[in-house]
C-alpha cells in the first residue's frame, strides 16, 4: 500500500474513533474560545461544562433561594437539560459568580457530572471545557489541555467581553472577583481547579487565540497519529 493510501486509511480509522478532549482552566483563561474551535476543526460536539452550573444558579437566584439551600440546588441540577442551556442569559457576570458558589456542592456536582460524562461517551466523542473535565469528569480524555493566563490578562479580557456587549464595568474590581473566583475554584475540597497530571499545560497570557489553537491542533494530531501509527 503506498504512503498516500495508508495515510487515508489511518485518517479514516482516525475519524471513526472516539476522540475526546478535555479543557480546564480558570475563569475567562481563553478555554471556552479554544474548545469551540476545536470542536470546529474535529467536528465533535462541545459541551461547555460551566453552563451546567450557571444553570442551577440561575434557577436558585430566579426563585429567590439562597446559593447553598442544598436541597433546591440538587432539585435545580436534576432538571438541567444539556441540549437547553440558554447561553445568553447565563453568561451574565454574576451568574458567574453564583456558579462558583453553587459548585461547592458535592451532591450536585456528582449530578452534574453523570450528565456531562453521558455528552461525552458519545460515539464520535467531544470537547468539553471546565474546571473538573481532565481530572474527574473524563480522567482517561485522548488528549488533555490545562489553559491559563495571568489574571490581570484575564480581568481586561473579561472587561472588552463585557464592554462589547454593551455594558459597563471597572477593571478593579473585575480583577477582585476573578481573584475571589480562582480561590474558590481551586480551594474547594470537591473537584477543585488543578491541572491533571497529564495535562498539556497553555499560558495565554501573551499568546493570540490562533496561536493557542494551533498549539492544541498539533497535540491533538500527534495523539491521532500515534494511535494510528501514521
Ligand atoms: O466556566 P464558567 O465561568 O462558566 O464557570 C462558572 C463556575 O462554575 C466556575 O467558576 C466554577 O466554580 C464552576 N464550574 C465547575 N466545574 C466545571 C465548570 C464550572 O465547578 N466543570
């Protein structure tokens, strides 16, 4: 068989396979940008894990519970439907906030992250971005990225997000909260944010988008390639 066709055929083993790959990393990191272009690339399905707890504090604060009434927020987690996110409301600020609040919850996460390994056993597999996805969520991803930037990087990016869309905020007390999130996020004692062992670590601090997605392109390709001997 020549080069060409054994390289097809490698391709084709490639794409029939289950591929899935986890992204973590802090709040406004560049995760979300990255796993939707790479979803793109690879045409796998992306779950955007966050949503899953934007979600369940957007359902406590719309009936006026408090974030840690444990039992409305399991109820609240139950009824969350992957396939029925509604980004552009939970994508608000503080709905952020609350998210990180709410995902304390041991009871709840593990209700969550039933849902969320289900979206990710699927045939062709998928990208899924969060905080948990390479270390509980998918521990055994084909290929595992860990994306971080400074948080001064990361307060002005989620400022010009906030800004495009119209709204107003100061970069001070953006930084504040992202400080106060990535303590929480990597304090808790259920699933805290950290980088799995085997996790491709990406500082976008002074990286663009493109060269990110290029990086993680060429991890995920040699992965593909050695599976398939090509
Ligand atoms: O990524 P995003 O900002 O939408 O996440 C909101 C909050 O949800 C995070 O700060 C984190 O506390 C929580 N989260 C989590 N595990 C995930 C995804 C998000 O605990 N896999």
């Amino acid at each position: 068989m020549d080069v060409a066709n054994t390289f097809i055929l490698g391709l084709k083993r490639a794409m029939s396979e289950q591929l899935v790959i986890s992204i973590d990393g802090p709040a406004a990191s560049g995760k979300g940008t990255l796993a939707r272009r790479l979803a793109d690339y690879y045409h796998l399905p992306h779950l955007d894990t966050g949503l899953s707890y934007r979600a369940v504090a957007y359902a406590l604060i719309a009936r006026g519970a408090p974030l840690d009434d444990v039992e409305k927020a399991i109820e609240a987690a139950r009824s969350v439907d992957l396939a029925n996110l509604d980004k552009h409301a939970l994508s608000a600020h503080h709905v952020g906030e609350a998210a990180s609040r709410v995902a304390v919850i041991p009871e709840l996460r593990r209700i969550l992250v039933e849902k969320q390994r289900e979206f990710a056993g699927r045939p062709a597999g998928a990208v899924l971005d969060g905080r948990d996805i390479g270390t509980v969520v998918c521990p055994d991803a084909d290929v595992k990225l860990y994306v971080t930037a400074s948080a001064e990087v990361r307060a002005a990016r989620r400022l010009r997000d906030i800004e495009s869309r119209g709204g107003t905020a100061e970069f001070d007390e953006i930084l504040s909260d992202i400080r106060k999130r990535d303590e929480r996020d990597t304090g808790r004692s259920d699933s805290p944010l950290r980088p799995a062992v085997d996790a491709h670590l990406l500082d976008t601090s002074k990286m663009s988008i493109e060269a990110a997605f290029q990086a993680a392109r060429k991890l995920v390709d040699e992965t593909l390639a050695k599976r398939n001997d090509i």
